[in-house]
C-alpha cells in the first residue's frame, strides 16, 4: 500500500530550461482518511529552485520567491519568540495563574465547561471535556494562548491595564507574520472543485 501519484499539470518555468509540475495524490487502498486526494507542486528545474518555491493556497498553485518564504520563516519565528516573552511577562503570568484558581474553584466540573464554552475557550463535548479535565493549571499550560488575556483578565477581575502595551505589541508581530509571502504573478495552476 502506498500513494499513486501522477502529473496533472506541467507548464514550462520562468527561465525556460524546466517546468512546473503539479501532482495528483492518492492512497491506493480502499480504506477511508481524512484526505484520500491531495497535490503536490514541484520545480522540475535547477535555476528555478534556487530562486522559486510552489506553494499551494486553497485550490490555487502560486509561485514565491524563495527569499520571500526565508524572510516569511523569520517572521513566523520572530512572533513565536514574541509570544514567548509576551506568556512570560509577571503581569501576564499573574493573569494566568488567576485563571488557573478560579477555574479550580468553581463548583463543579459542568460549570468549568459552561465558562470555558462561553469564552470560546473550548469547543468539544461535555463528555470528552471531562474525560481530559485535570484542573485549571494543566488547562492554561496547555491551552492558554495570547488571545485569551484580556477575557481571562476580565473574567477574574484583574485590570488589563498592565497587559494591553504587552499585548498590542505581540499583535503588532504576529500580525506580520500572518501575511502570507506574495505570489510572483497570476496562480500556475487551480485546482478543480471536484478533486
């Protein structure tokens, strides 16, 4: 069992010397996944792939420059640090560490779920909420995310004065770093609706 792949798009490259190929995918079994057809893009063409890389955005195949996607990487790493520094601040541990006890504190499991719902927080059912429930702490480690500070702060009472400046700047990052790098002229190729 493995992947059946075949060349459903090839064009000639920007110098001329290669192409640009786009692959359909599929497994070779009948067993049902997530994805039973994907595509692929490659650049069949050393001078290209130097300079070039094929990124699929929905349904379109776009062409961006590789010094675009490196400084895009930076980017993207510069926020995750950002974020970092941002959860690492006291006023935003203080936060944290709020929520975290008066999450603990409420009076029964059903209620945490009510408000974690109500925030937006949180978005399975109640039966798999207390299947993985073990307590605020555990909870904000591994959920809490940057987002989430100003509702945690209003929801424990504390003043958001100290976190906004933290925050407006991590959004300021993060928010470059959520363009995508542009795309070199029009879309190589689209791939259709119906696979």
């Amino acid at each position: 069992m493995g992947t059946d792949r075949y060349d459903e798009f090839s064009c000639p490259c920007t110098c001329g010397k290669g192409a640009f190929v786009v692959e359909h995918c599929e497994k070779d079994h009948p067993w049902r996944t997530a994805t039973p057809v994907w595509h692929t893009a490659r650049i069949d063409c050393p001078d290209c792939r130097t300079v070039y890389e094929i990124e699929q955005r929905g349904a379109p195949f776009v062409l961006v420059r590789l010094v675009d996607v490196q400084a895009h990487a930076m980017l993207r790493e510069e926020a995750r640090q950002a974020r970092e520094r941002l959860m690492a601040q006291p006023e935003v541990v203080a936060v944290v560490n709020e929520l975290a006890e008066y999450l603990d504190k409420l009076p029964s499991m059903a209620e945490t779920y009510r408000v974690l719902i109500a925030q937006r927080w949180y978005y399975s059912s109640l039966g798999t909420f207390r299947k993985g429930w073990s307590g605020g702490a555990s909870w904000v480690r591994s959920s809490m995310r940057p987002d989430y500070l100003l509702q945690a702060s209003h929801l424990t009472g504390l003043s958001t004065e100290a976190i906004e400046p933290l925050l407006a700047e991590y959004e300021a990052i993060h928010q470059r770093a959520s363009v995508e790098p542009p795309a070199v002229g029009s879309p190589i190729y689209t791939v259709s609706q119906d696979g």
